[in-house]
C-alpha cells in the first residue's frame, strides 16, 4: 500500500494596505479647509443677495441634509439601515 501524496499547503496572501480615504489624509484636511475658507469668503461678499432673496428659505433643508450626512458619516459606517429598531451598539 502506497502512502498517499501530501498537497502543498497554500501560502495566505497578505491583503494589501487599504489606503485611508482621500479626506482623512493630510491633503484632504487642508482641501477642506481650502474649501470652508472660499465658501467664508463668497457668503460674506455676497450676504447682501443671500440674506434678502428666497434662499434663506432653503437654510434648514440644507441643515437636514447635512445632519444626516454626517451623523450616518457619509454612508459608510454600516448603521444598517433607517429601520433597525432605534438602539444601535456603537
């Protein structure tokens, strides 16, 4: 009787580095700023036109908009869903 041939045992790969998203480097921090320092600048130059015209309506859709892009952070922390009962473990 004939000892059986033994496979070779696959080597595991390591997986390669997930590079961190684009806004959490350095680059995107100061993007961001960049951004928030031009968006200072133009509400400010142009107060007059967006505190007298009907855009001022849309102010709190836009704070909705930005509460739930931020408290769910972007989309991406897997919250599971608008209907899962309300206690997250987090």
């Amino acid at each position: 009787m004939s000892t059986p041939e033994t496979l070779p045992v696959p080597v595991a790969q390591s997986e390669p580095e997930a590079r961190p998203k684009f806004w959490k480097t350095q680059s995107g921090r100061w993007t961001l700023i960049a951004l928030a320092l031009g968006a200072l600048v133009l509400g400010y130059e142009y107060r007059s036109v967006l505190l007298t015209s009907s855009t001022i309506l849309f102010l709190p859709l836009l704070a909705c908009v930005g509460m739930h892009f931020f408290m769910h952070k972007g989309h991406g922390g897997g919250h599971g869903g608008h209907g899962n009962g309300g206690d997250d473990a987090r």
